[in-house]
C-alpha cells in the first residue's frame, strides 16, 4: 500500500468514524425521553424474573477477564463472573 493510499485509508477511516459518533449521538438524545420509562419497565421485568428464577442463555466475555450468562428470558445477565 503506497503512502498516499493510507492516507486516504486514514482520511476515510476518520470520516466514517465522525459519521457513526454522529448518528451514535442523535439516537441517545432521540430516545432519551423514551428510556426514562423503557429502562425502568426493563429492570422490573429482569426482577420478576429474578424472582422465579433466570434461564441461562449464552455465554458472554468481555475479553479482560469477566464473564456471565444472559436469562433467555428478560436478557438480564447472570452467574457473572470478574475475574475475581
């Protein structure tokens, strides 16, 4: 790759990047208002059920050490575990 192709690589990398952290930006302030009510409903649903008991789903790591399942249910995560 020549030296003007990645710059030009850079350049559009850089663009595309602005783009996403724009877009990104604009949905957070779009659905501000509607998470307000959305997460709490979340939370309540993930507790109910907490309170009869998760359903262990896939398997998730973060790749530094933590891992947990997700409830096939109400996509809480569970059994975690952080590398403790």
């Amino acid at each position: 790759m020549s030296a003007d192709d990645k710059r030009a690589h850079d350049e559009i990398w850089r663009e595309r990047n602005a783009l996403n952290r724009e877009r990104l930006e604009f949905m957070a302030e779009a659905l501000k208002d509607f998470d307000k009510q959305y997460c709490p409903k979340v939370r309540a649903l993930q507790d109910r059920c907490a309170a009869i008991g998760h359903v262990r789903g896939s398997f998730h790591t973060n790749g530094l050490g933590s891992c947990w399942f997700y409830c096939n249910q109400c996509g809480a995560r569970m059994e975690i575990d952080n590398g403790n």
